[in-house]
C-alpha cells in the first residue's frame, strides 16, 4: 500500500510528507512517516535508524469557549491544520532518506505551528 500511496504523492513530482502517528491524520496526497518507518526497498521515505525517534500527536482544539469574565467567545489558543499538528522526535540526530531520480532538487520544510514554511 505504502508503494500505491508514493506514486498517487510524486504523481505532480512533487513529494510531500507528513511526520507523525500511525493514527494521526494524514494530509491528502501526502506520505505517512512515522518514528517506525524505516527506508528500504519497497518504502520510498524512511528513516535509516529509527532508534531513539518518538511520533507525537497533539489534537486540535477547534472549539471556540465562551469566556464569562469577556462575555464572548475566544478561538483556540493556536489553530492549528492536520499536517502541523503531529510530528517525530528524537534526542539524537537521525537521517530521512528520499529515494529520488538523480537531480536537483528544492526542499521546502514547515514546522510546528509555524505560519511560514521554509524553502
């Protein structure tokens, strides 16, 4: 499933990751790479050594709460999407490998709750 999931993501050339959970949400057209995803064969994104990485999900509050000292409602303290709310850790440096043609390549990151992604 993992090989079908890789070519409907790099359909446009472009491919797209999301870090997190087994059960978290996964963006649409996007790869799930957990903390145990591990590069190989048959899995074109993966870590090299997945020892010491943790996947973490932290659930979006989307509920507005109404606030009795405002006498209103307040958003949620960070609103955040699908794709920035979950993520792997570690303590350690740890490689991803991307199987690629040979090339240049453009490699844009977005962080945390970030409102800017990095290119």
């Amino acid at each position: 499933m993992l090989a079908a999931m890789a070519a409907s993501a790099a359909a446009d050339g472009i491919i797209r990751i999301d870090f997190g959970t087994e059960t978290s949400p996964v963006r649409k057209s996007f790869l799930r790479v957990t903390h145990k995803t591990v590069f190989g064969p048959k899995t074109p994104v993966g870590w090299v050594n997945p020892t010491g990485l943790i996947s973490k999900d932290v659930p979006i509050p989307r509920d507005w709460k109404f606030s009795e000292s405002r006498g209103r409602k307040n958003p949620p303290p960070i609103y955040t999407t699908d794709l920035r709310r979950d993520h792997v850790q570690g303590r350690e440096d740890a490689v991803l490998r991307v199987r690629v043609p040979e090339g240049r390549y453009r490699v844009c990151c977005e962080s945390a709750t970030s409102s800017r992604s990095g290119c």
